[in-house]
C-alpha cells in the first residue's frame, strides 16, 4: 500500500510539472453539437471542432521602425470545408531578416510548464539552421499536451525569439498586459459547431450556441447568415454576403469576409470584421464594446452610430443611412 500511494504522489507531481502528458488535445472528442438551429430546426451541424483564439500579443521589444512588434496567432485557414486543426503563429511588425531564431510552444497551464527546452517549445527554429528568413510557425492541436478535453479551456503560450537589433543579438518574450504571469501568456480553445452547408436557398443558419461558419460559393448570388447567441466565426467565400448580426445575433462574432460585396448588419456585442475584395458596408449601433473594422480593397464603408472605443482601419464613415 506504501508503495502505490509513493507512486501516485510522484505520477501527480510529475503532472503538475508538465511532464506526464501523453494525449493530445486532437485525442479527446469534442461533445456533440446542438441538435437545433436558432430557429427550432434541425441543425445542420453535423459535428463541433476544435478553433483556438486569434490575438496579437506584445513583446519585449516595444518598437521597431516606429511600428509595435507583436505575436500573432491565427487559425489557418480551412481546407475542403473543415478547419486543418493547426494554428498558424508570425511575429508582426518585425522584419524578417532581423529574426535569428523563434520558440514557441502551447501547454495545459501556465504553471505545468515543463523546465526542459525540447519539452517546453514545440517548435524551435533557427535561421542558420534553415538557411533562410524565419517565416510562420505552426502548432496543431495533436502536439498541444492534454489530460482532457481541451473545449472551452483556456492553455499557456509560451514564446522566445532572437532578434538582431541595432547590430546586437536581442532575446525576445511575450510582455503584454493581458498575460498573468511572467512565463507564459493565456490561450483559449474553444469547440463550436461546424457550418458548412447552408439550409437552402442561399440562407446559413447558426445555433444558439458558439459556431464556425465556413460559407461556400453556391448557385445564388448573396449568402444570407444569421449568426444568433453566443461567439461566431464566420469564414466568408469569395461571393457575397449579408450578416444578420442585430436581430438575430445574441453574442459577439468575428467575421473574414474575403470577396463579393459584403453586408454586415452589426449586433449589440464585440464584433471584429475584416473585409475582403469589393465594396462593402457595415451597419453600426452603439453597444459600449470596442468593435474592431478593417477595410480592404474596394469602397468601404460604415453607417450608424459607433462608440469612441471602436477601432477604424482603411473604412469610410457614412454622414447618413
């Protein structure tokens, strides 16, 4: 008896060091997705999936040729319909021939972080070993170290790089407000439901709980997506859209709306949008959350009311409706 609580202790030990991980976050099924629509109908999801937080972290450095360098981590970019189960993380803001080598890794927590340099950073690069500029890394949830499920959890980015700066080797790390603690900075894993069929009709409808939208192309000229409660993300097709996120959106969104001249009815919660080729519009209503709106190609423009807080980027502002 002895002998086995000995074990035990040293199996917990061990875990809350980081080091006894053997699953993965892509080993634990997500739960099953809703079984009905905002509406009341059968839902279309068929399953929900795994989609990390997109964010930019500050560094060390706090600036570069007058500009802000940041770590940014994104989901890349789905294929066939299905998201690829990797991330995507670049340093922005940063030239790239300054970049001697990167480290970056996702664990459990923040305080499970294993000490061991081969352990700690999944992905370790470094420019003399691969002859050229250091580009994006990824990460895929089958390396992120787990003991359970990883929906709706929140891991631990940990981050290194070396720059070259004003001709001296610099050592680079995440310093960003949002980050609690000193060794690694909050990441958070969530599961939606996958959308990736409409009902019919050109209409995409969204659940009552967190879902991904990724919109196809089909015989119809203008997709038309309700979002309604909880967080969304919608991956737009290079046709056009119109986003119902005022009446029958409950939570917030994040919204790639890539061609086509896109319409976006915004909702009353934060809402990041970026849109694509083409002229598009957003209509805006005061909600005392910072909504983030990033113009691209073509004519941009936003109507309503917006909030003092609201980040405006390459969008024309409408004198009227």
């Amino acid at each position: 008896m002895r002998v086995v609580l000995v074990v035990a202790v040293v199996s917990s030990l061990c875990l809350l060091r980081g080091e006894a991980f053997t699953e993965t976050c892509a080993n634990f099924l997500p739960p099953p997705p809703e079984e009905t629509d905002g509406v009341g109908e059968d839902s279309v999801a068929e399953k929900r999936v795994l989609w990390g937080t997109s964010y930019c972290r500050e560094l060390t450095v706090k600036e570069l040729n007058g500009k802000t360098p940041k770590l940014c981590v994104r989901n890349e970019n789905p294929k066939d319909k299905e998201p690829t189960g990797c991330l995507r993380l670049s340093l922005r803001n940063v030239d790239p021939k300054l970049v001697k080598s990167t480290k970056i890794g996702i664990h459990p927590d923040c305080f499970s972080i294993p000490t061991k340099n081969k352990d700690k950073y999944q992905r370790r690069r470094n420019v003399s070993k691969l002859g050229n500029t250091i580009s994006a890394s990824r990460i895929c949830f089958d390396e992120i170290p787990a003991a359970s499920t990883c929906c709706e959890t929140e891991k631990c980015l940990v981050f290194e790089a070396v720059l070259e700066i004003e001709g001296m080797d610099t050592k680079v790390t995440i310093q960003d407000d949002t980050c609690s603690t000193g060794e690694g900075c909050p990441y958070s894993i969530g599961c939606p439901n996958l959308i990736n069929q409409s009902r019919g009709s050109g209409v995409w409808l969204g659940t009552n709980s967190n879902d991904l939208f990724i919109v196809t192309e089909d015989d119809y000229s203008t997709r038309f997506i309700y979002p309604f409660d909880d967080y969304d993300v919608v991956i737009g097709s290079d046709g056009s859209e119109i986003v119902k996120n005022y009446f029958y959106g409950g939570g917030g969104s994040t919204l790639f709306l890539k061609g086509g001249d896109d319409i976006v009815d915004m909702g009353t919660e934060e809402e990041k949008i970026y849109f694509g080729k083409g002229d598009d519009k957003a209509y805006s209503h005061p909600d005392e959350f910072q909504d983030i709106i990033f113009g691209d190609e073509g004519v941009d423009t936003l109507f309503g009311e917006y909030d003092d807080v609201d980040i405006l980027k390459s969008i024309n502002r409408a004198d009227s409706y």
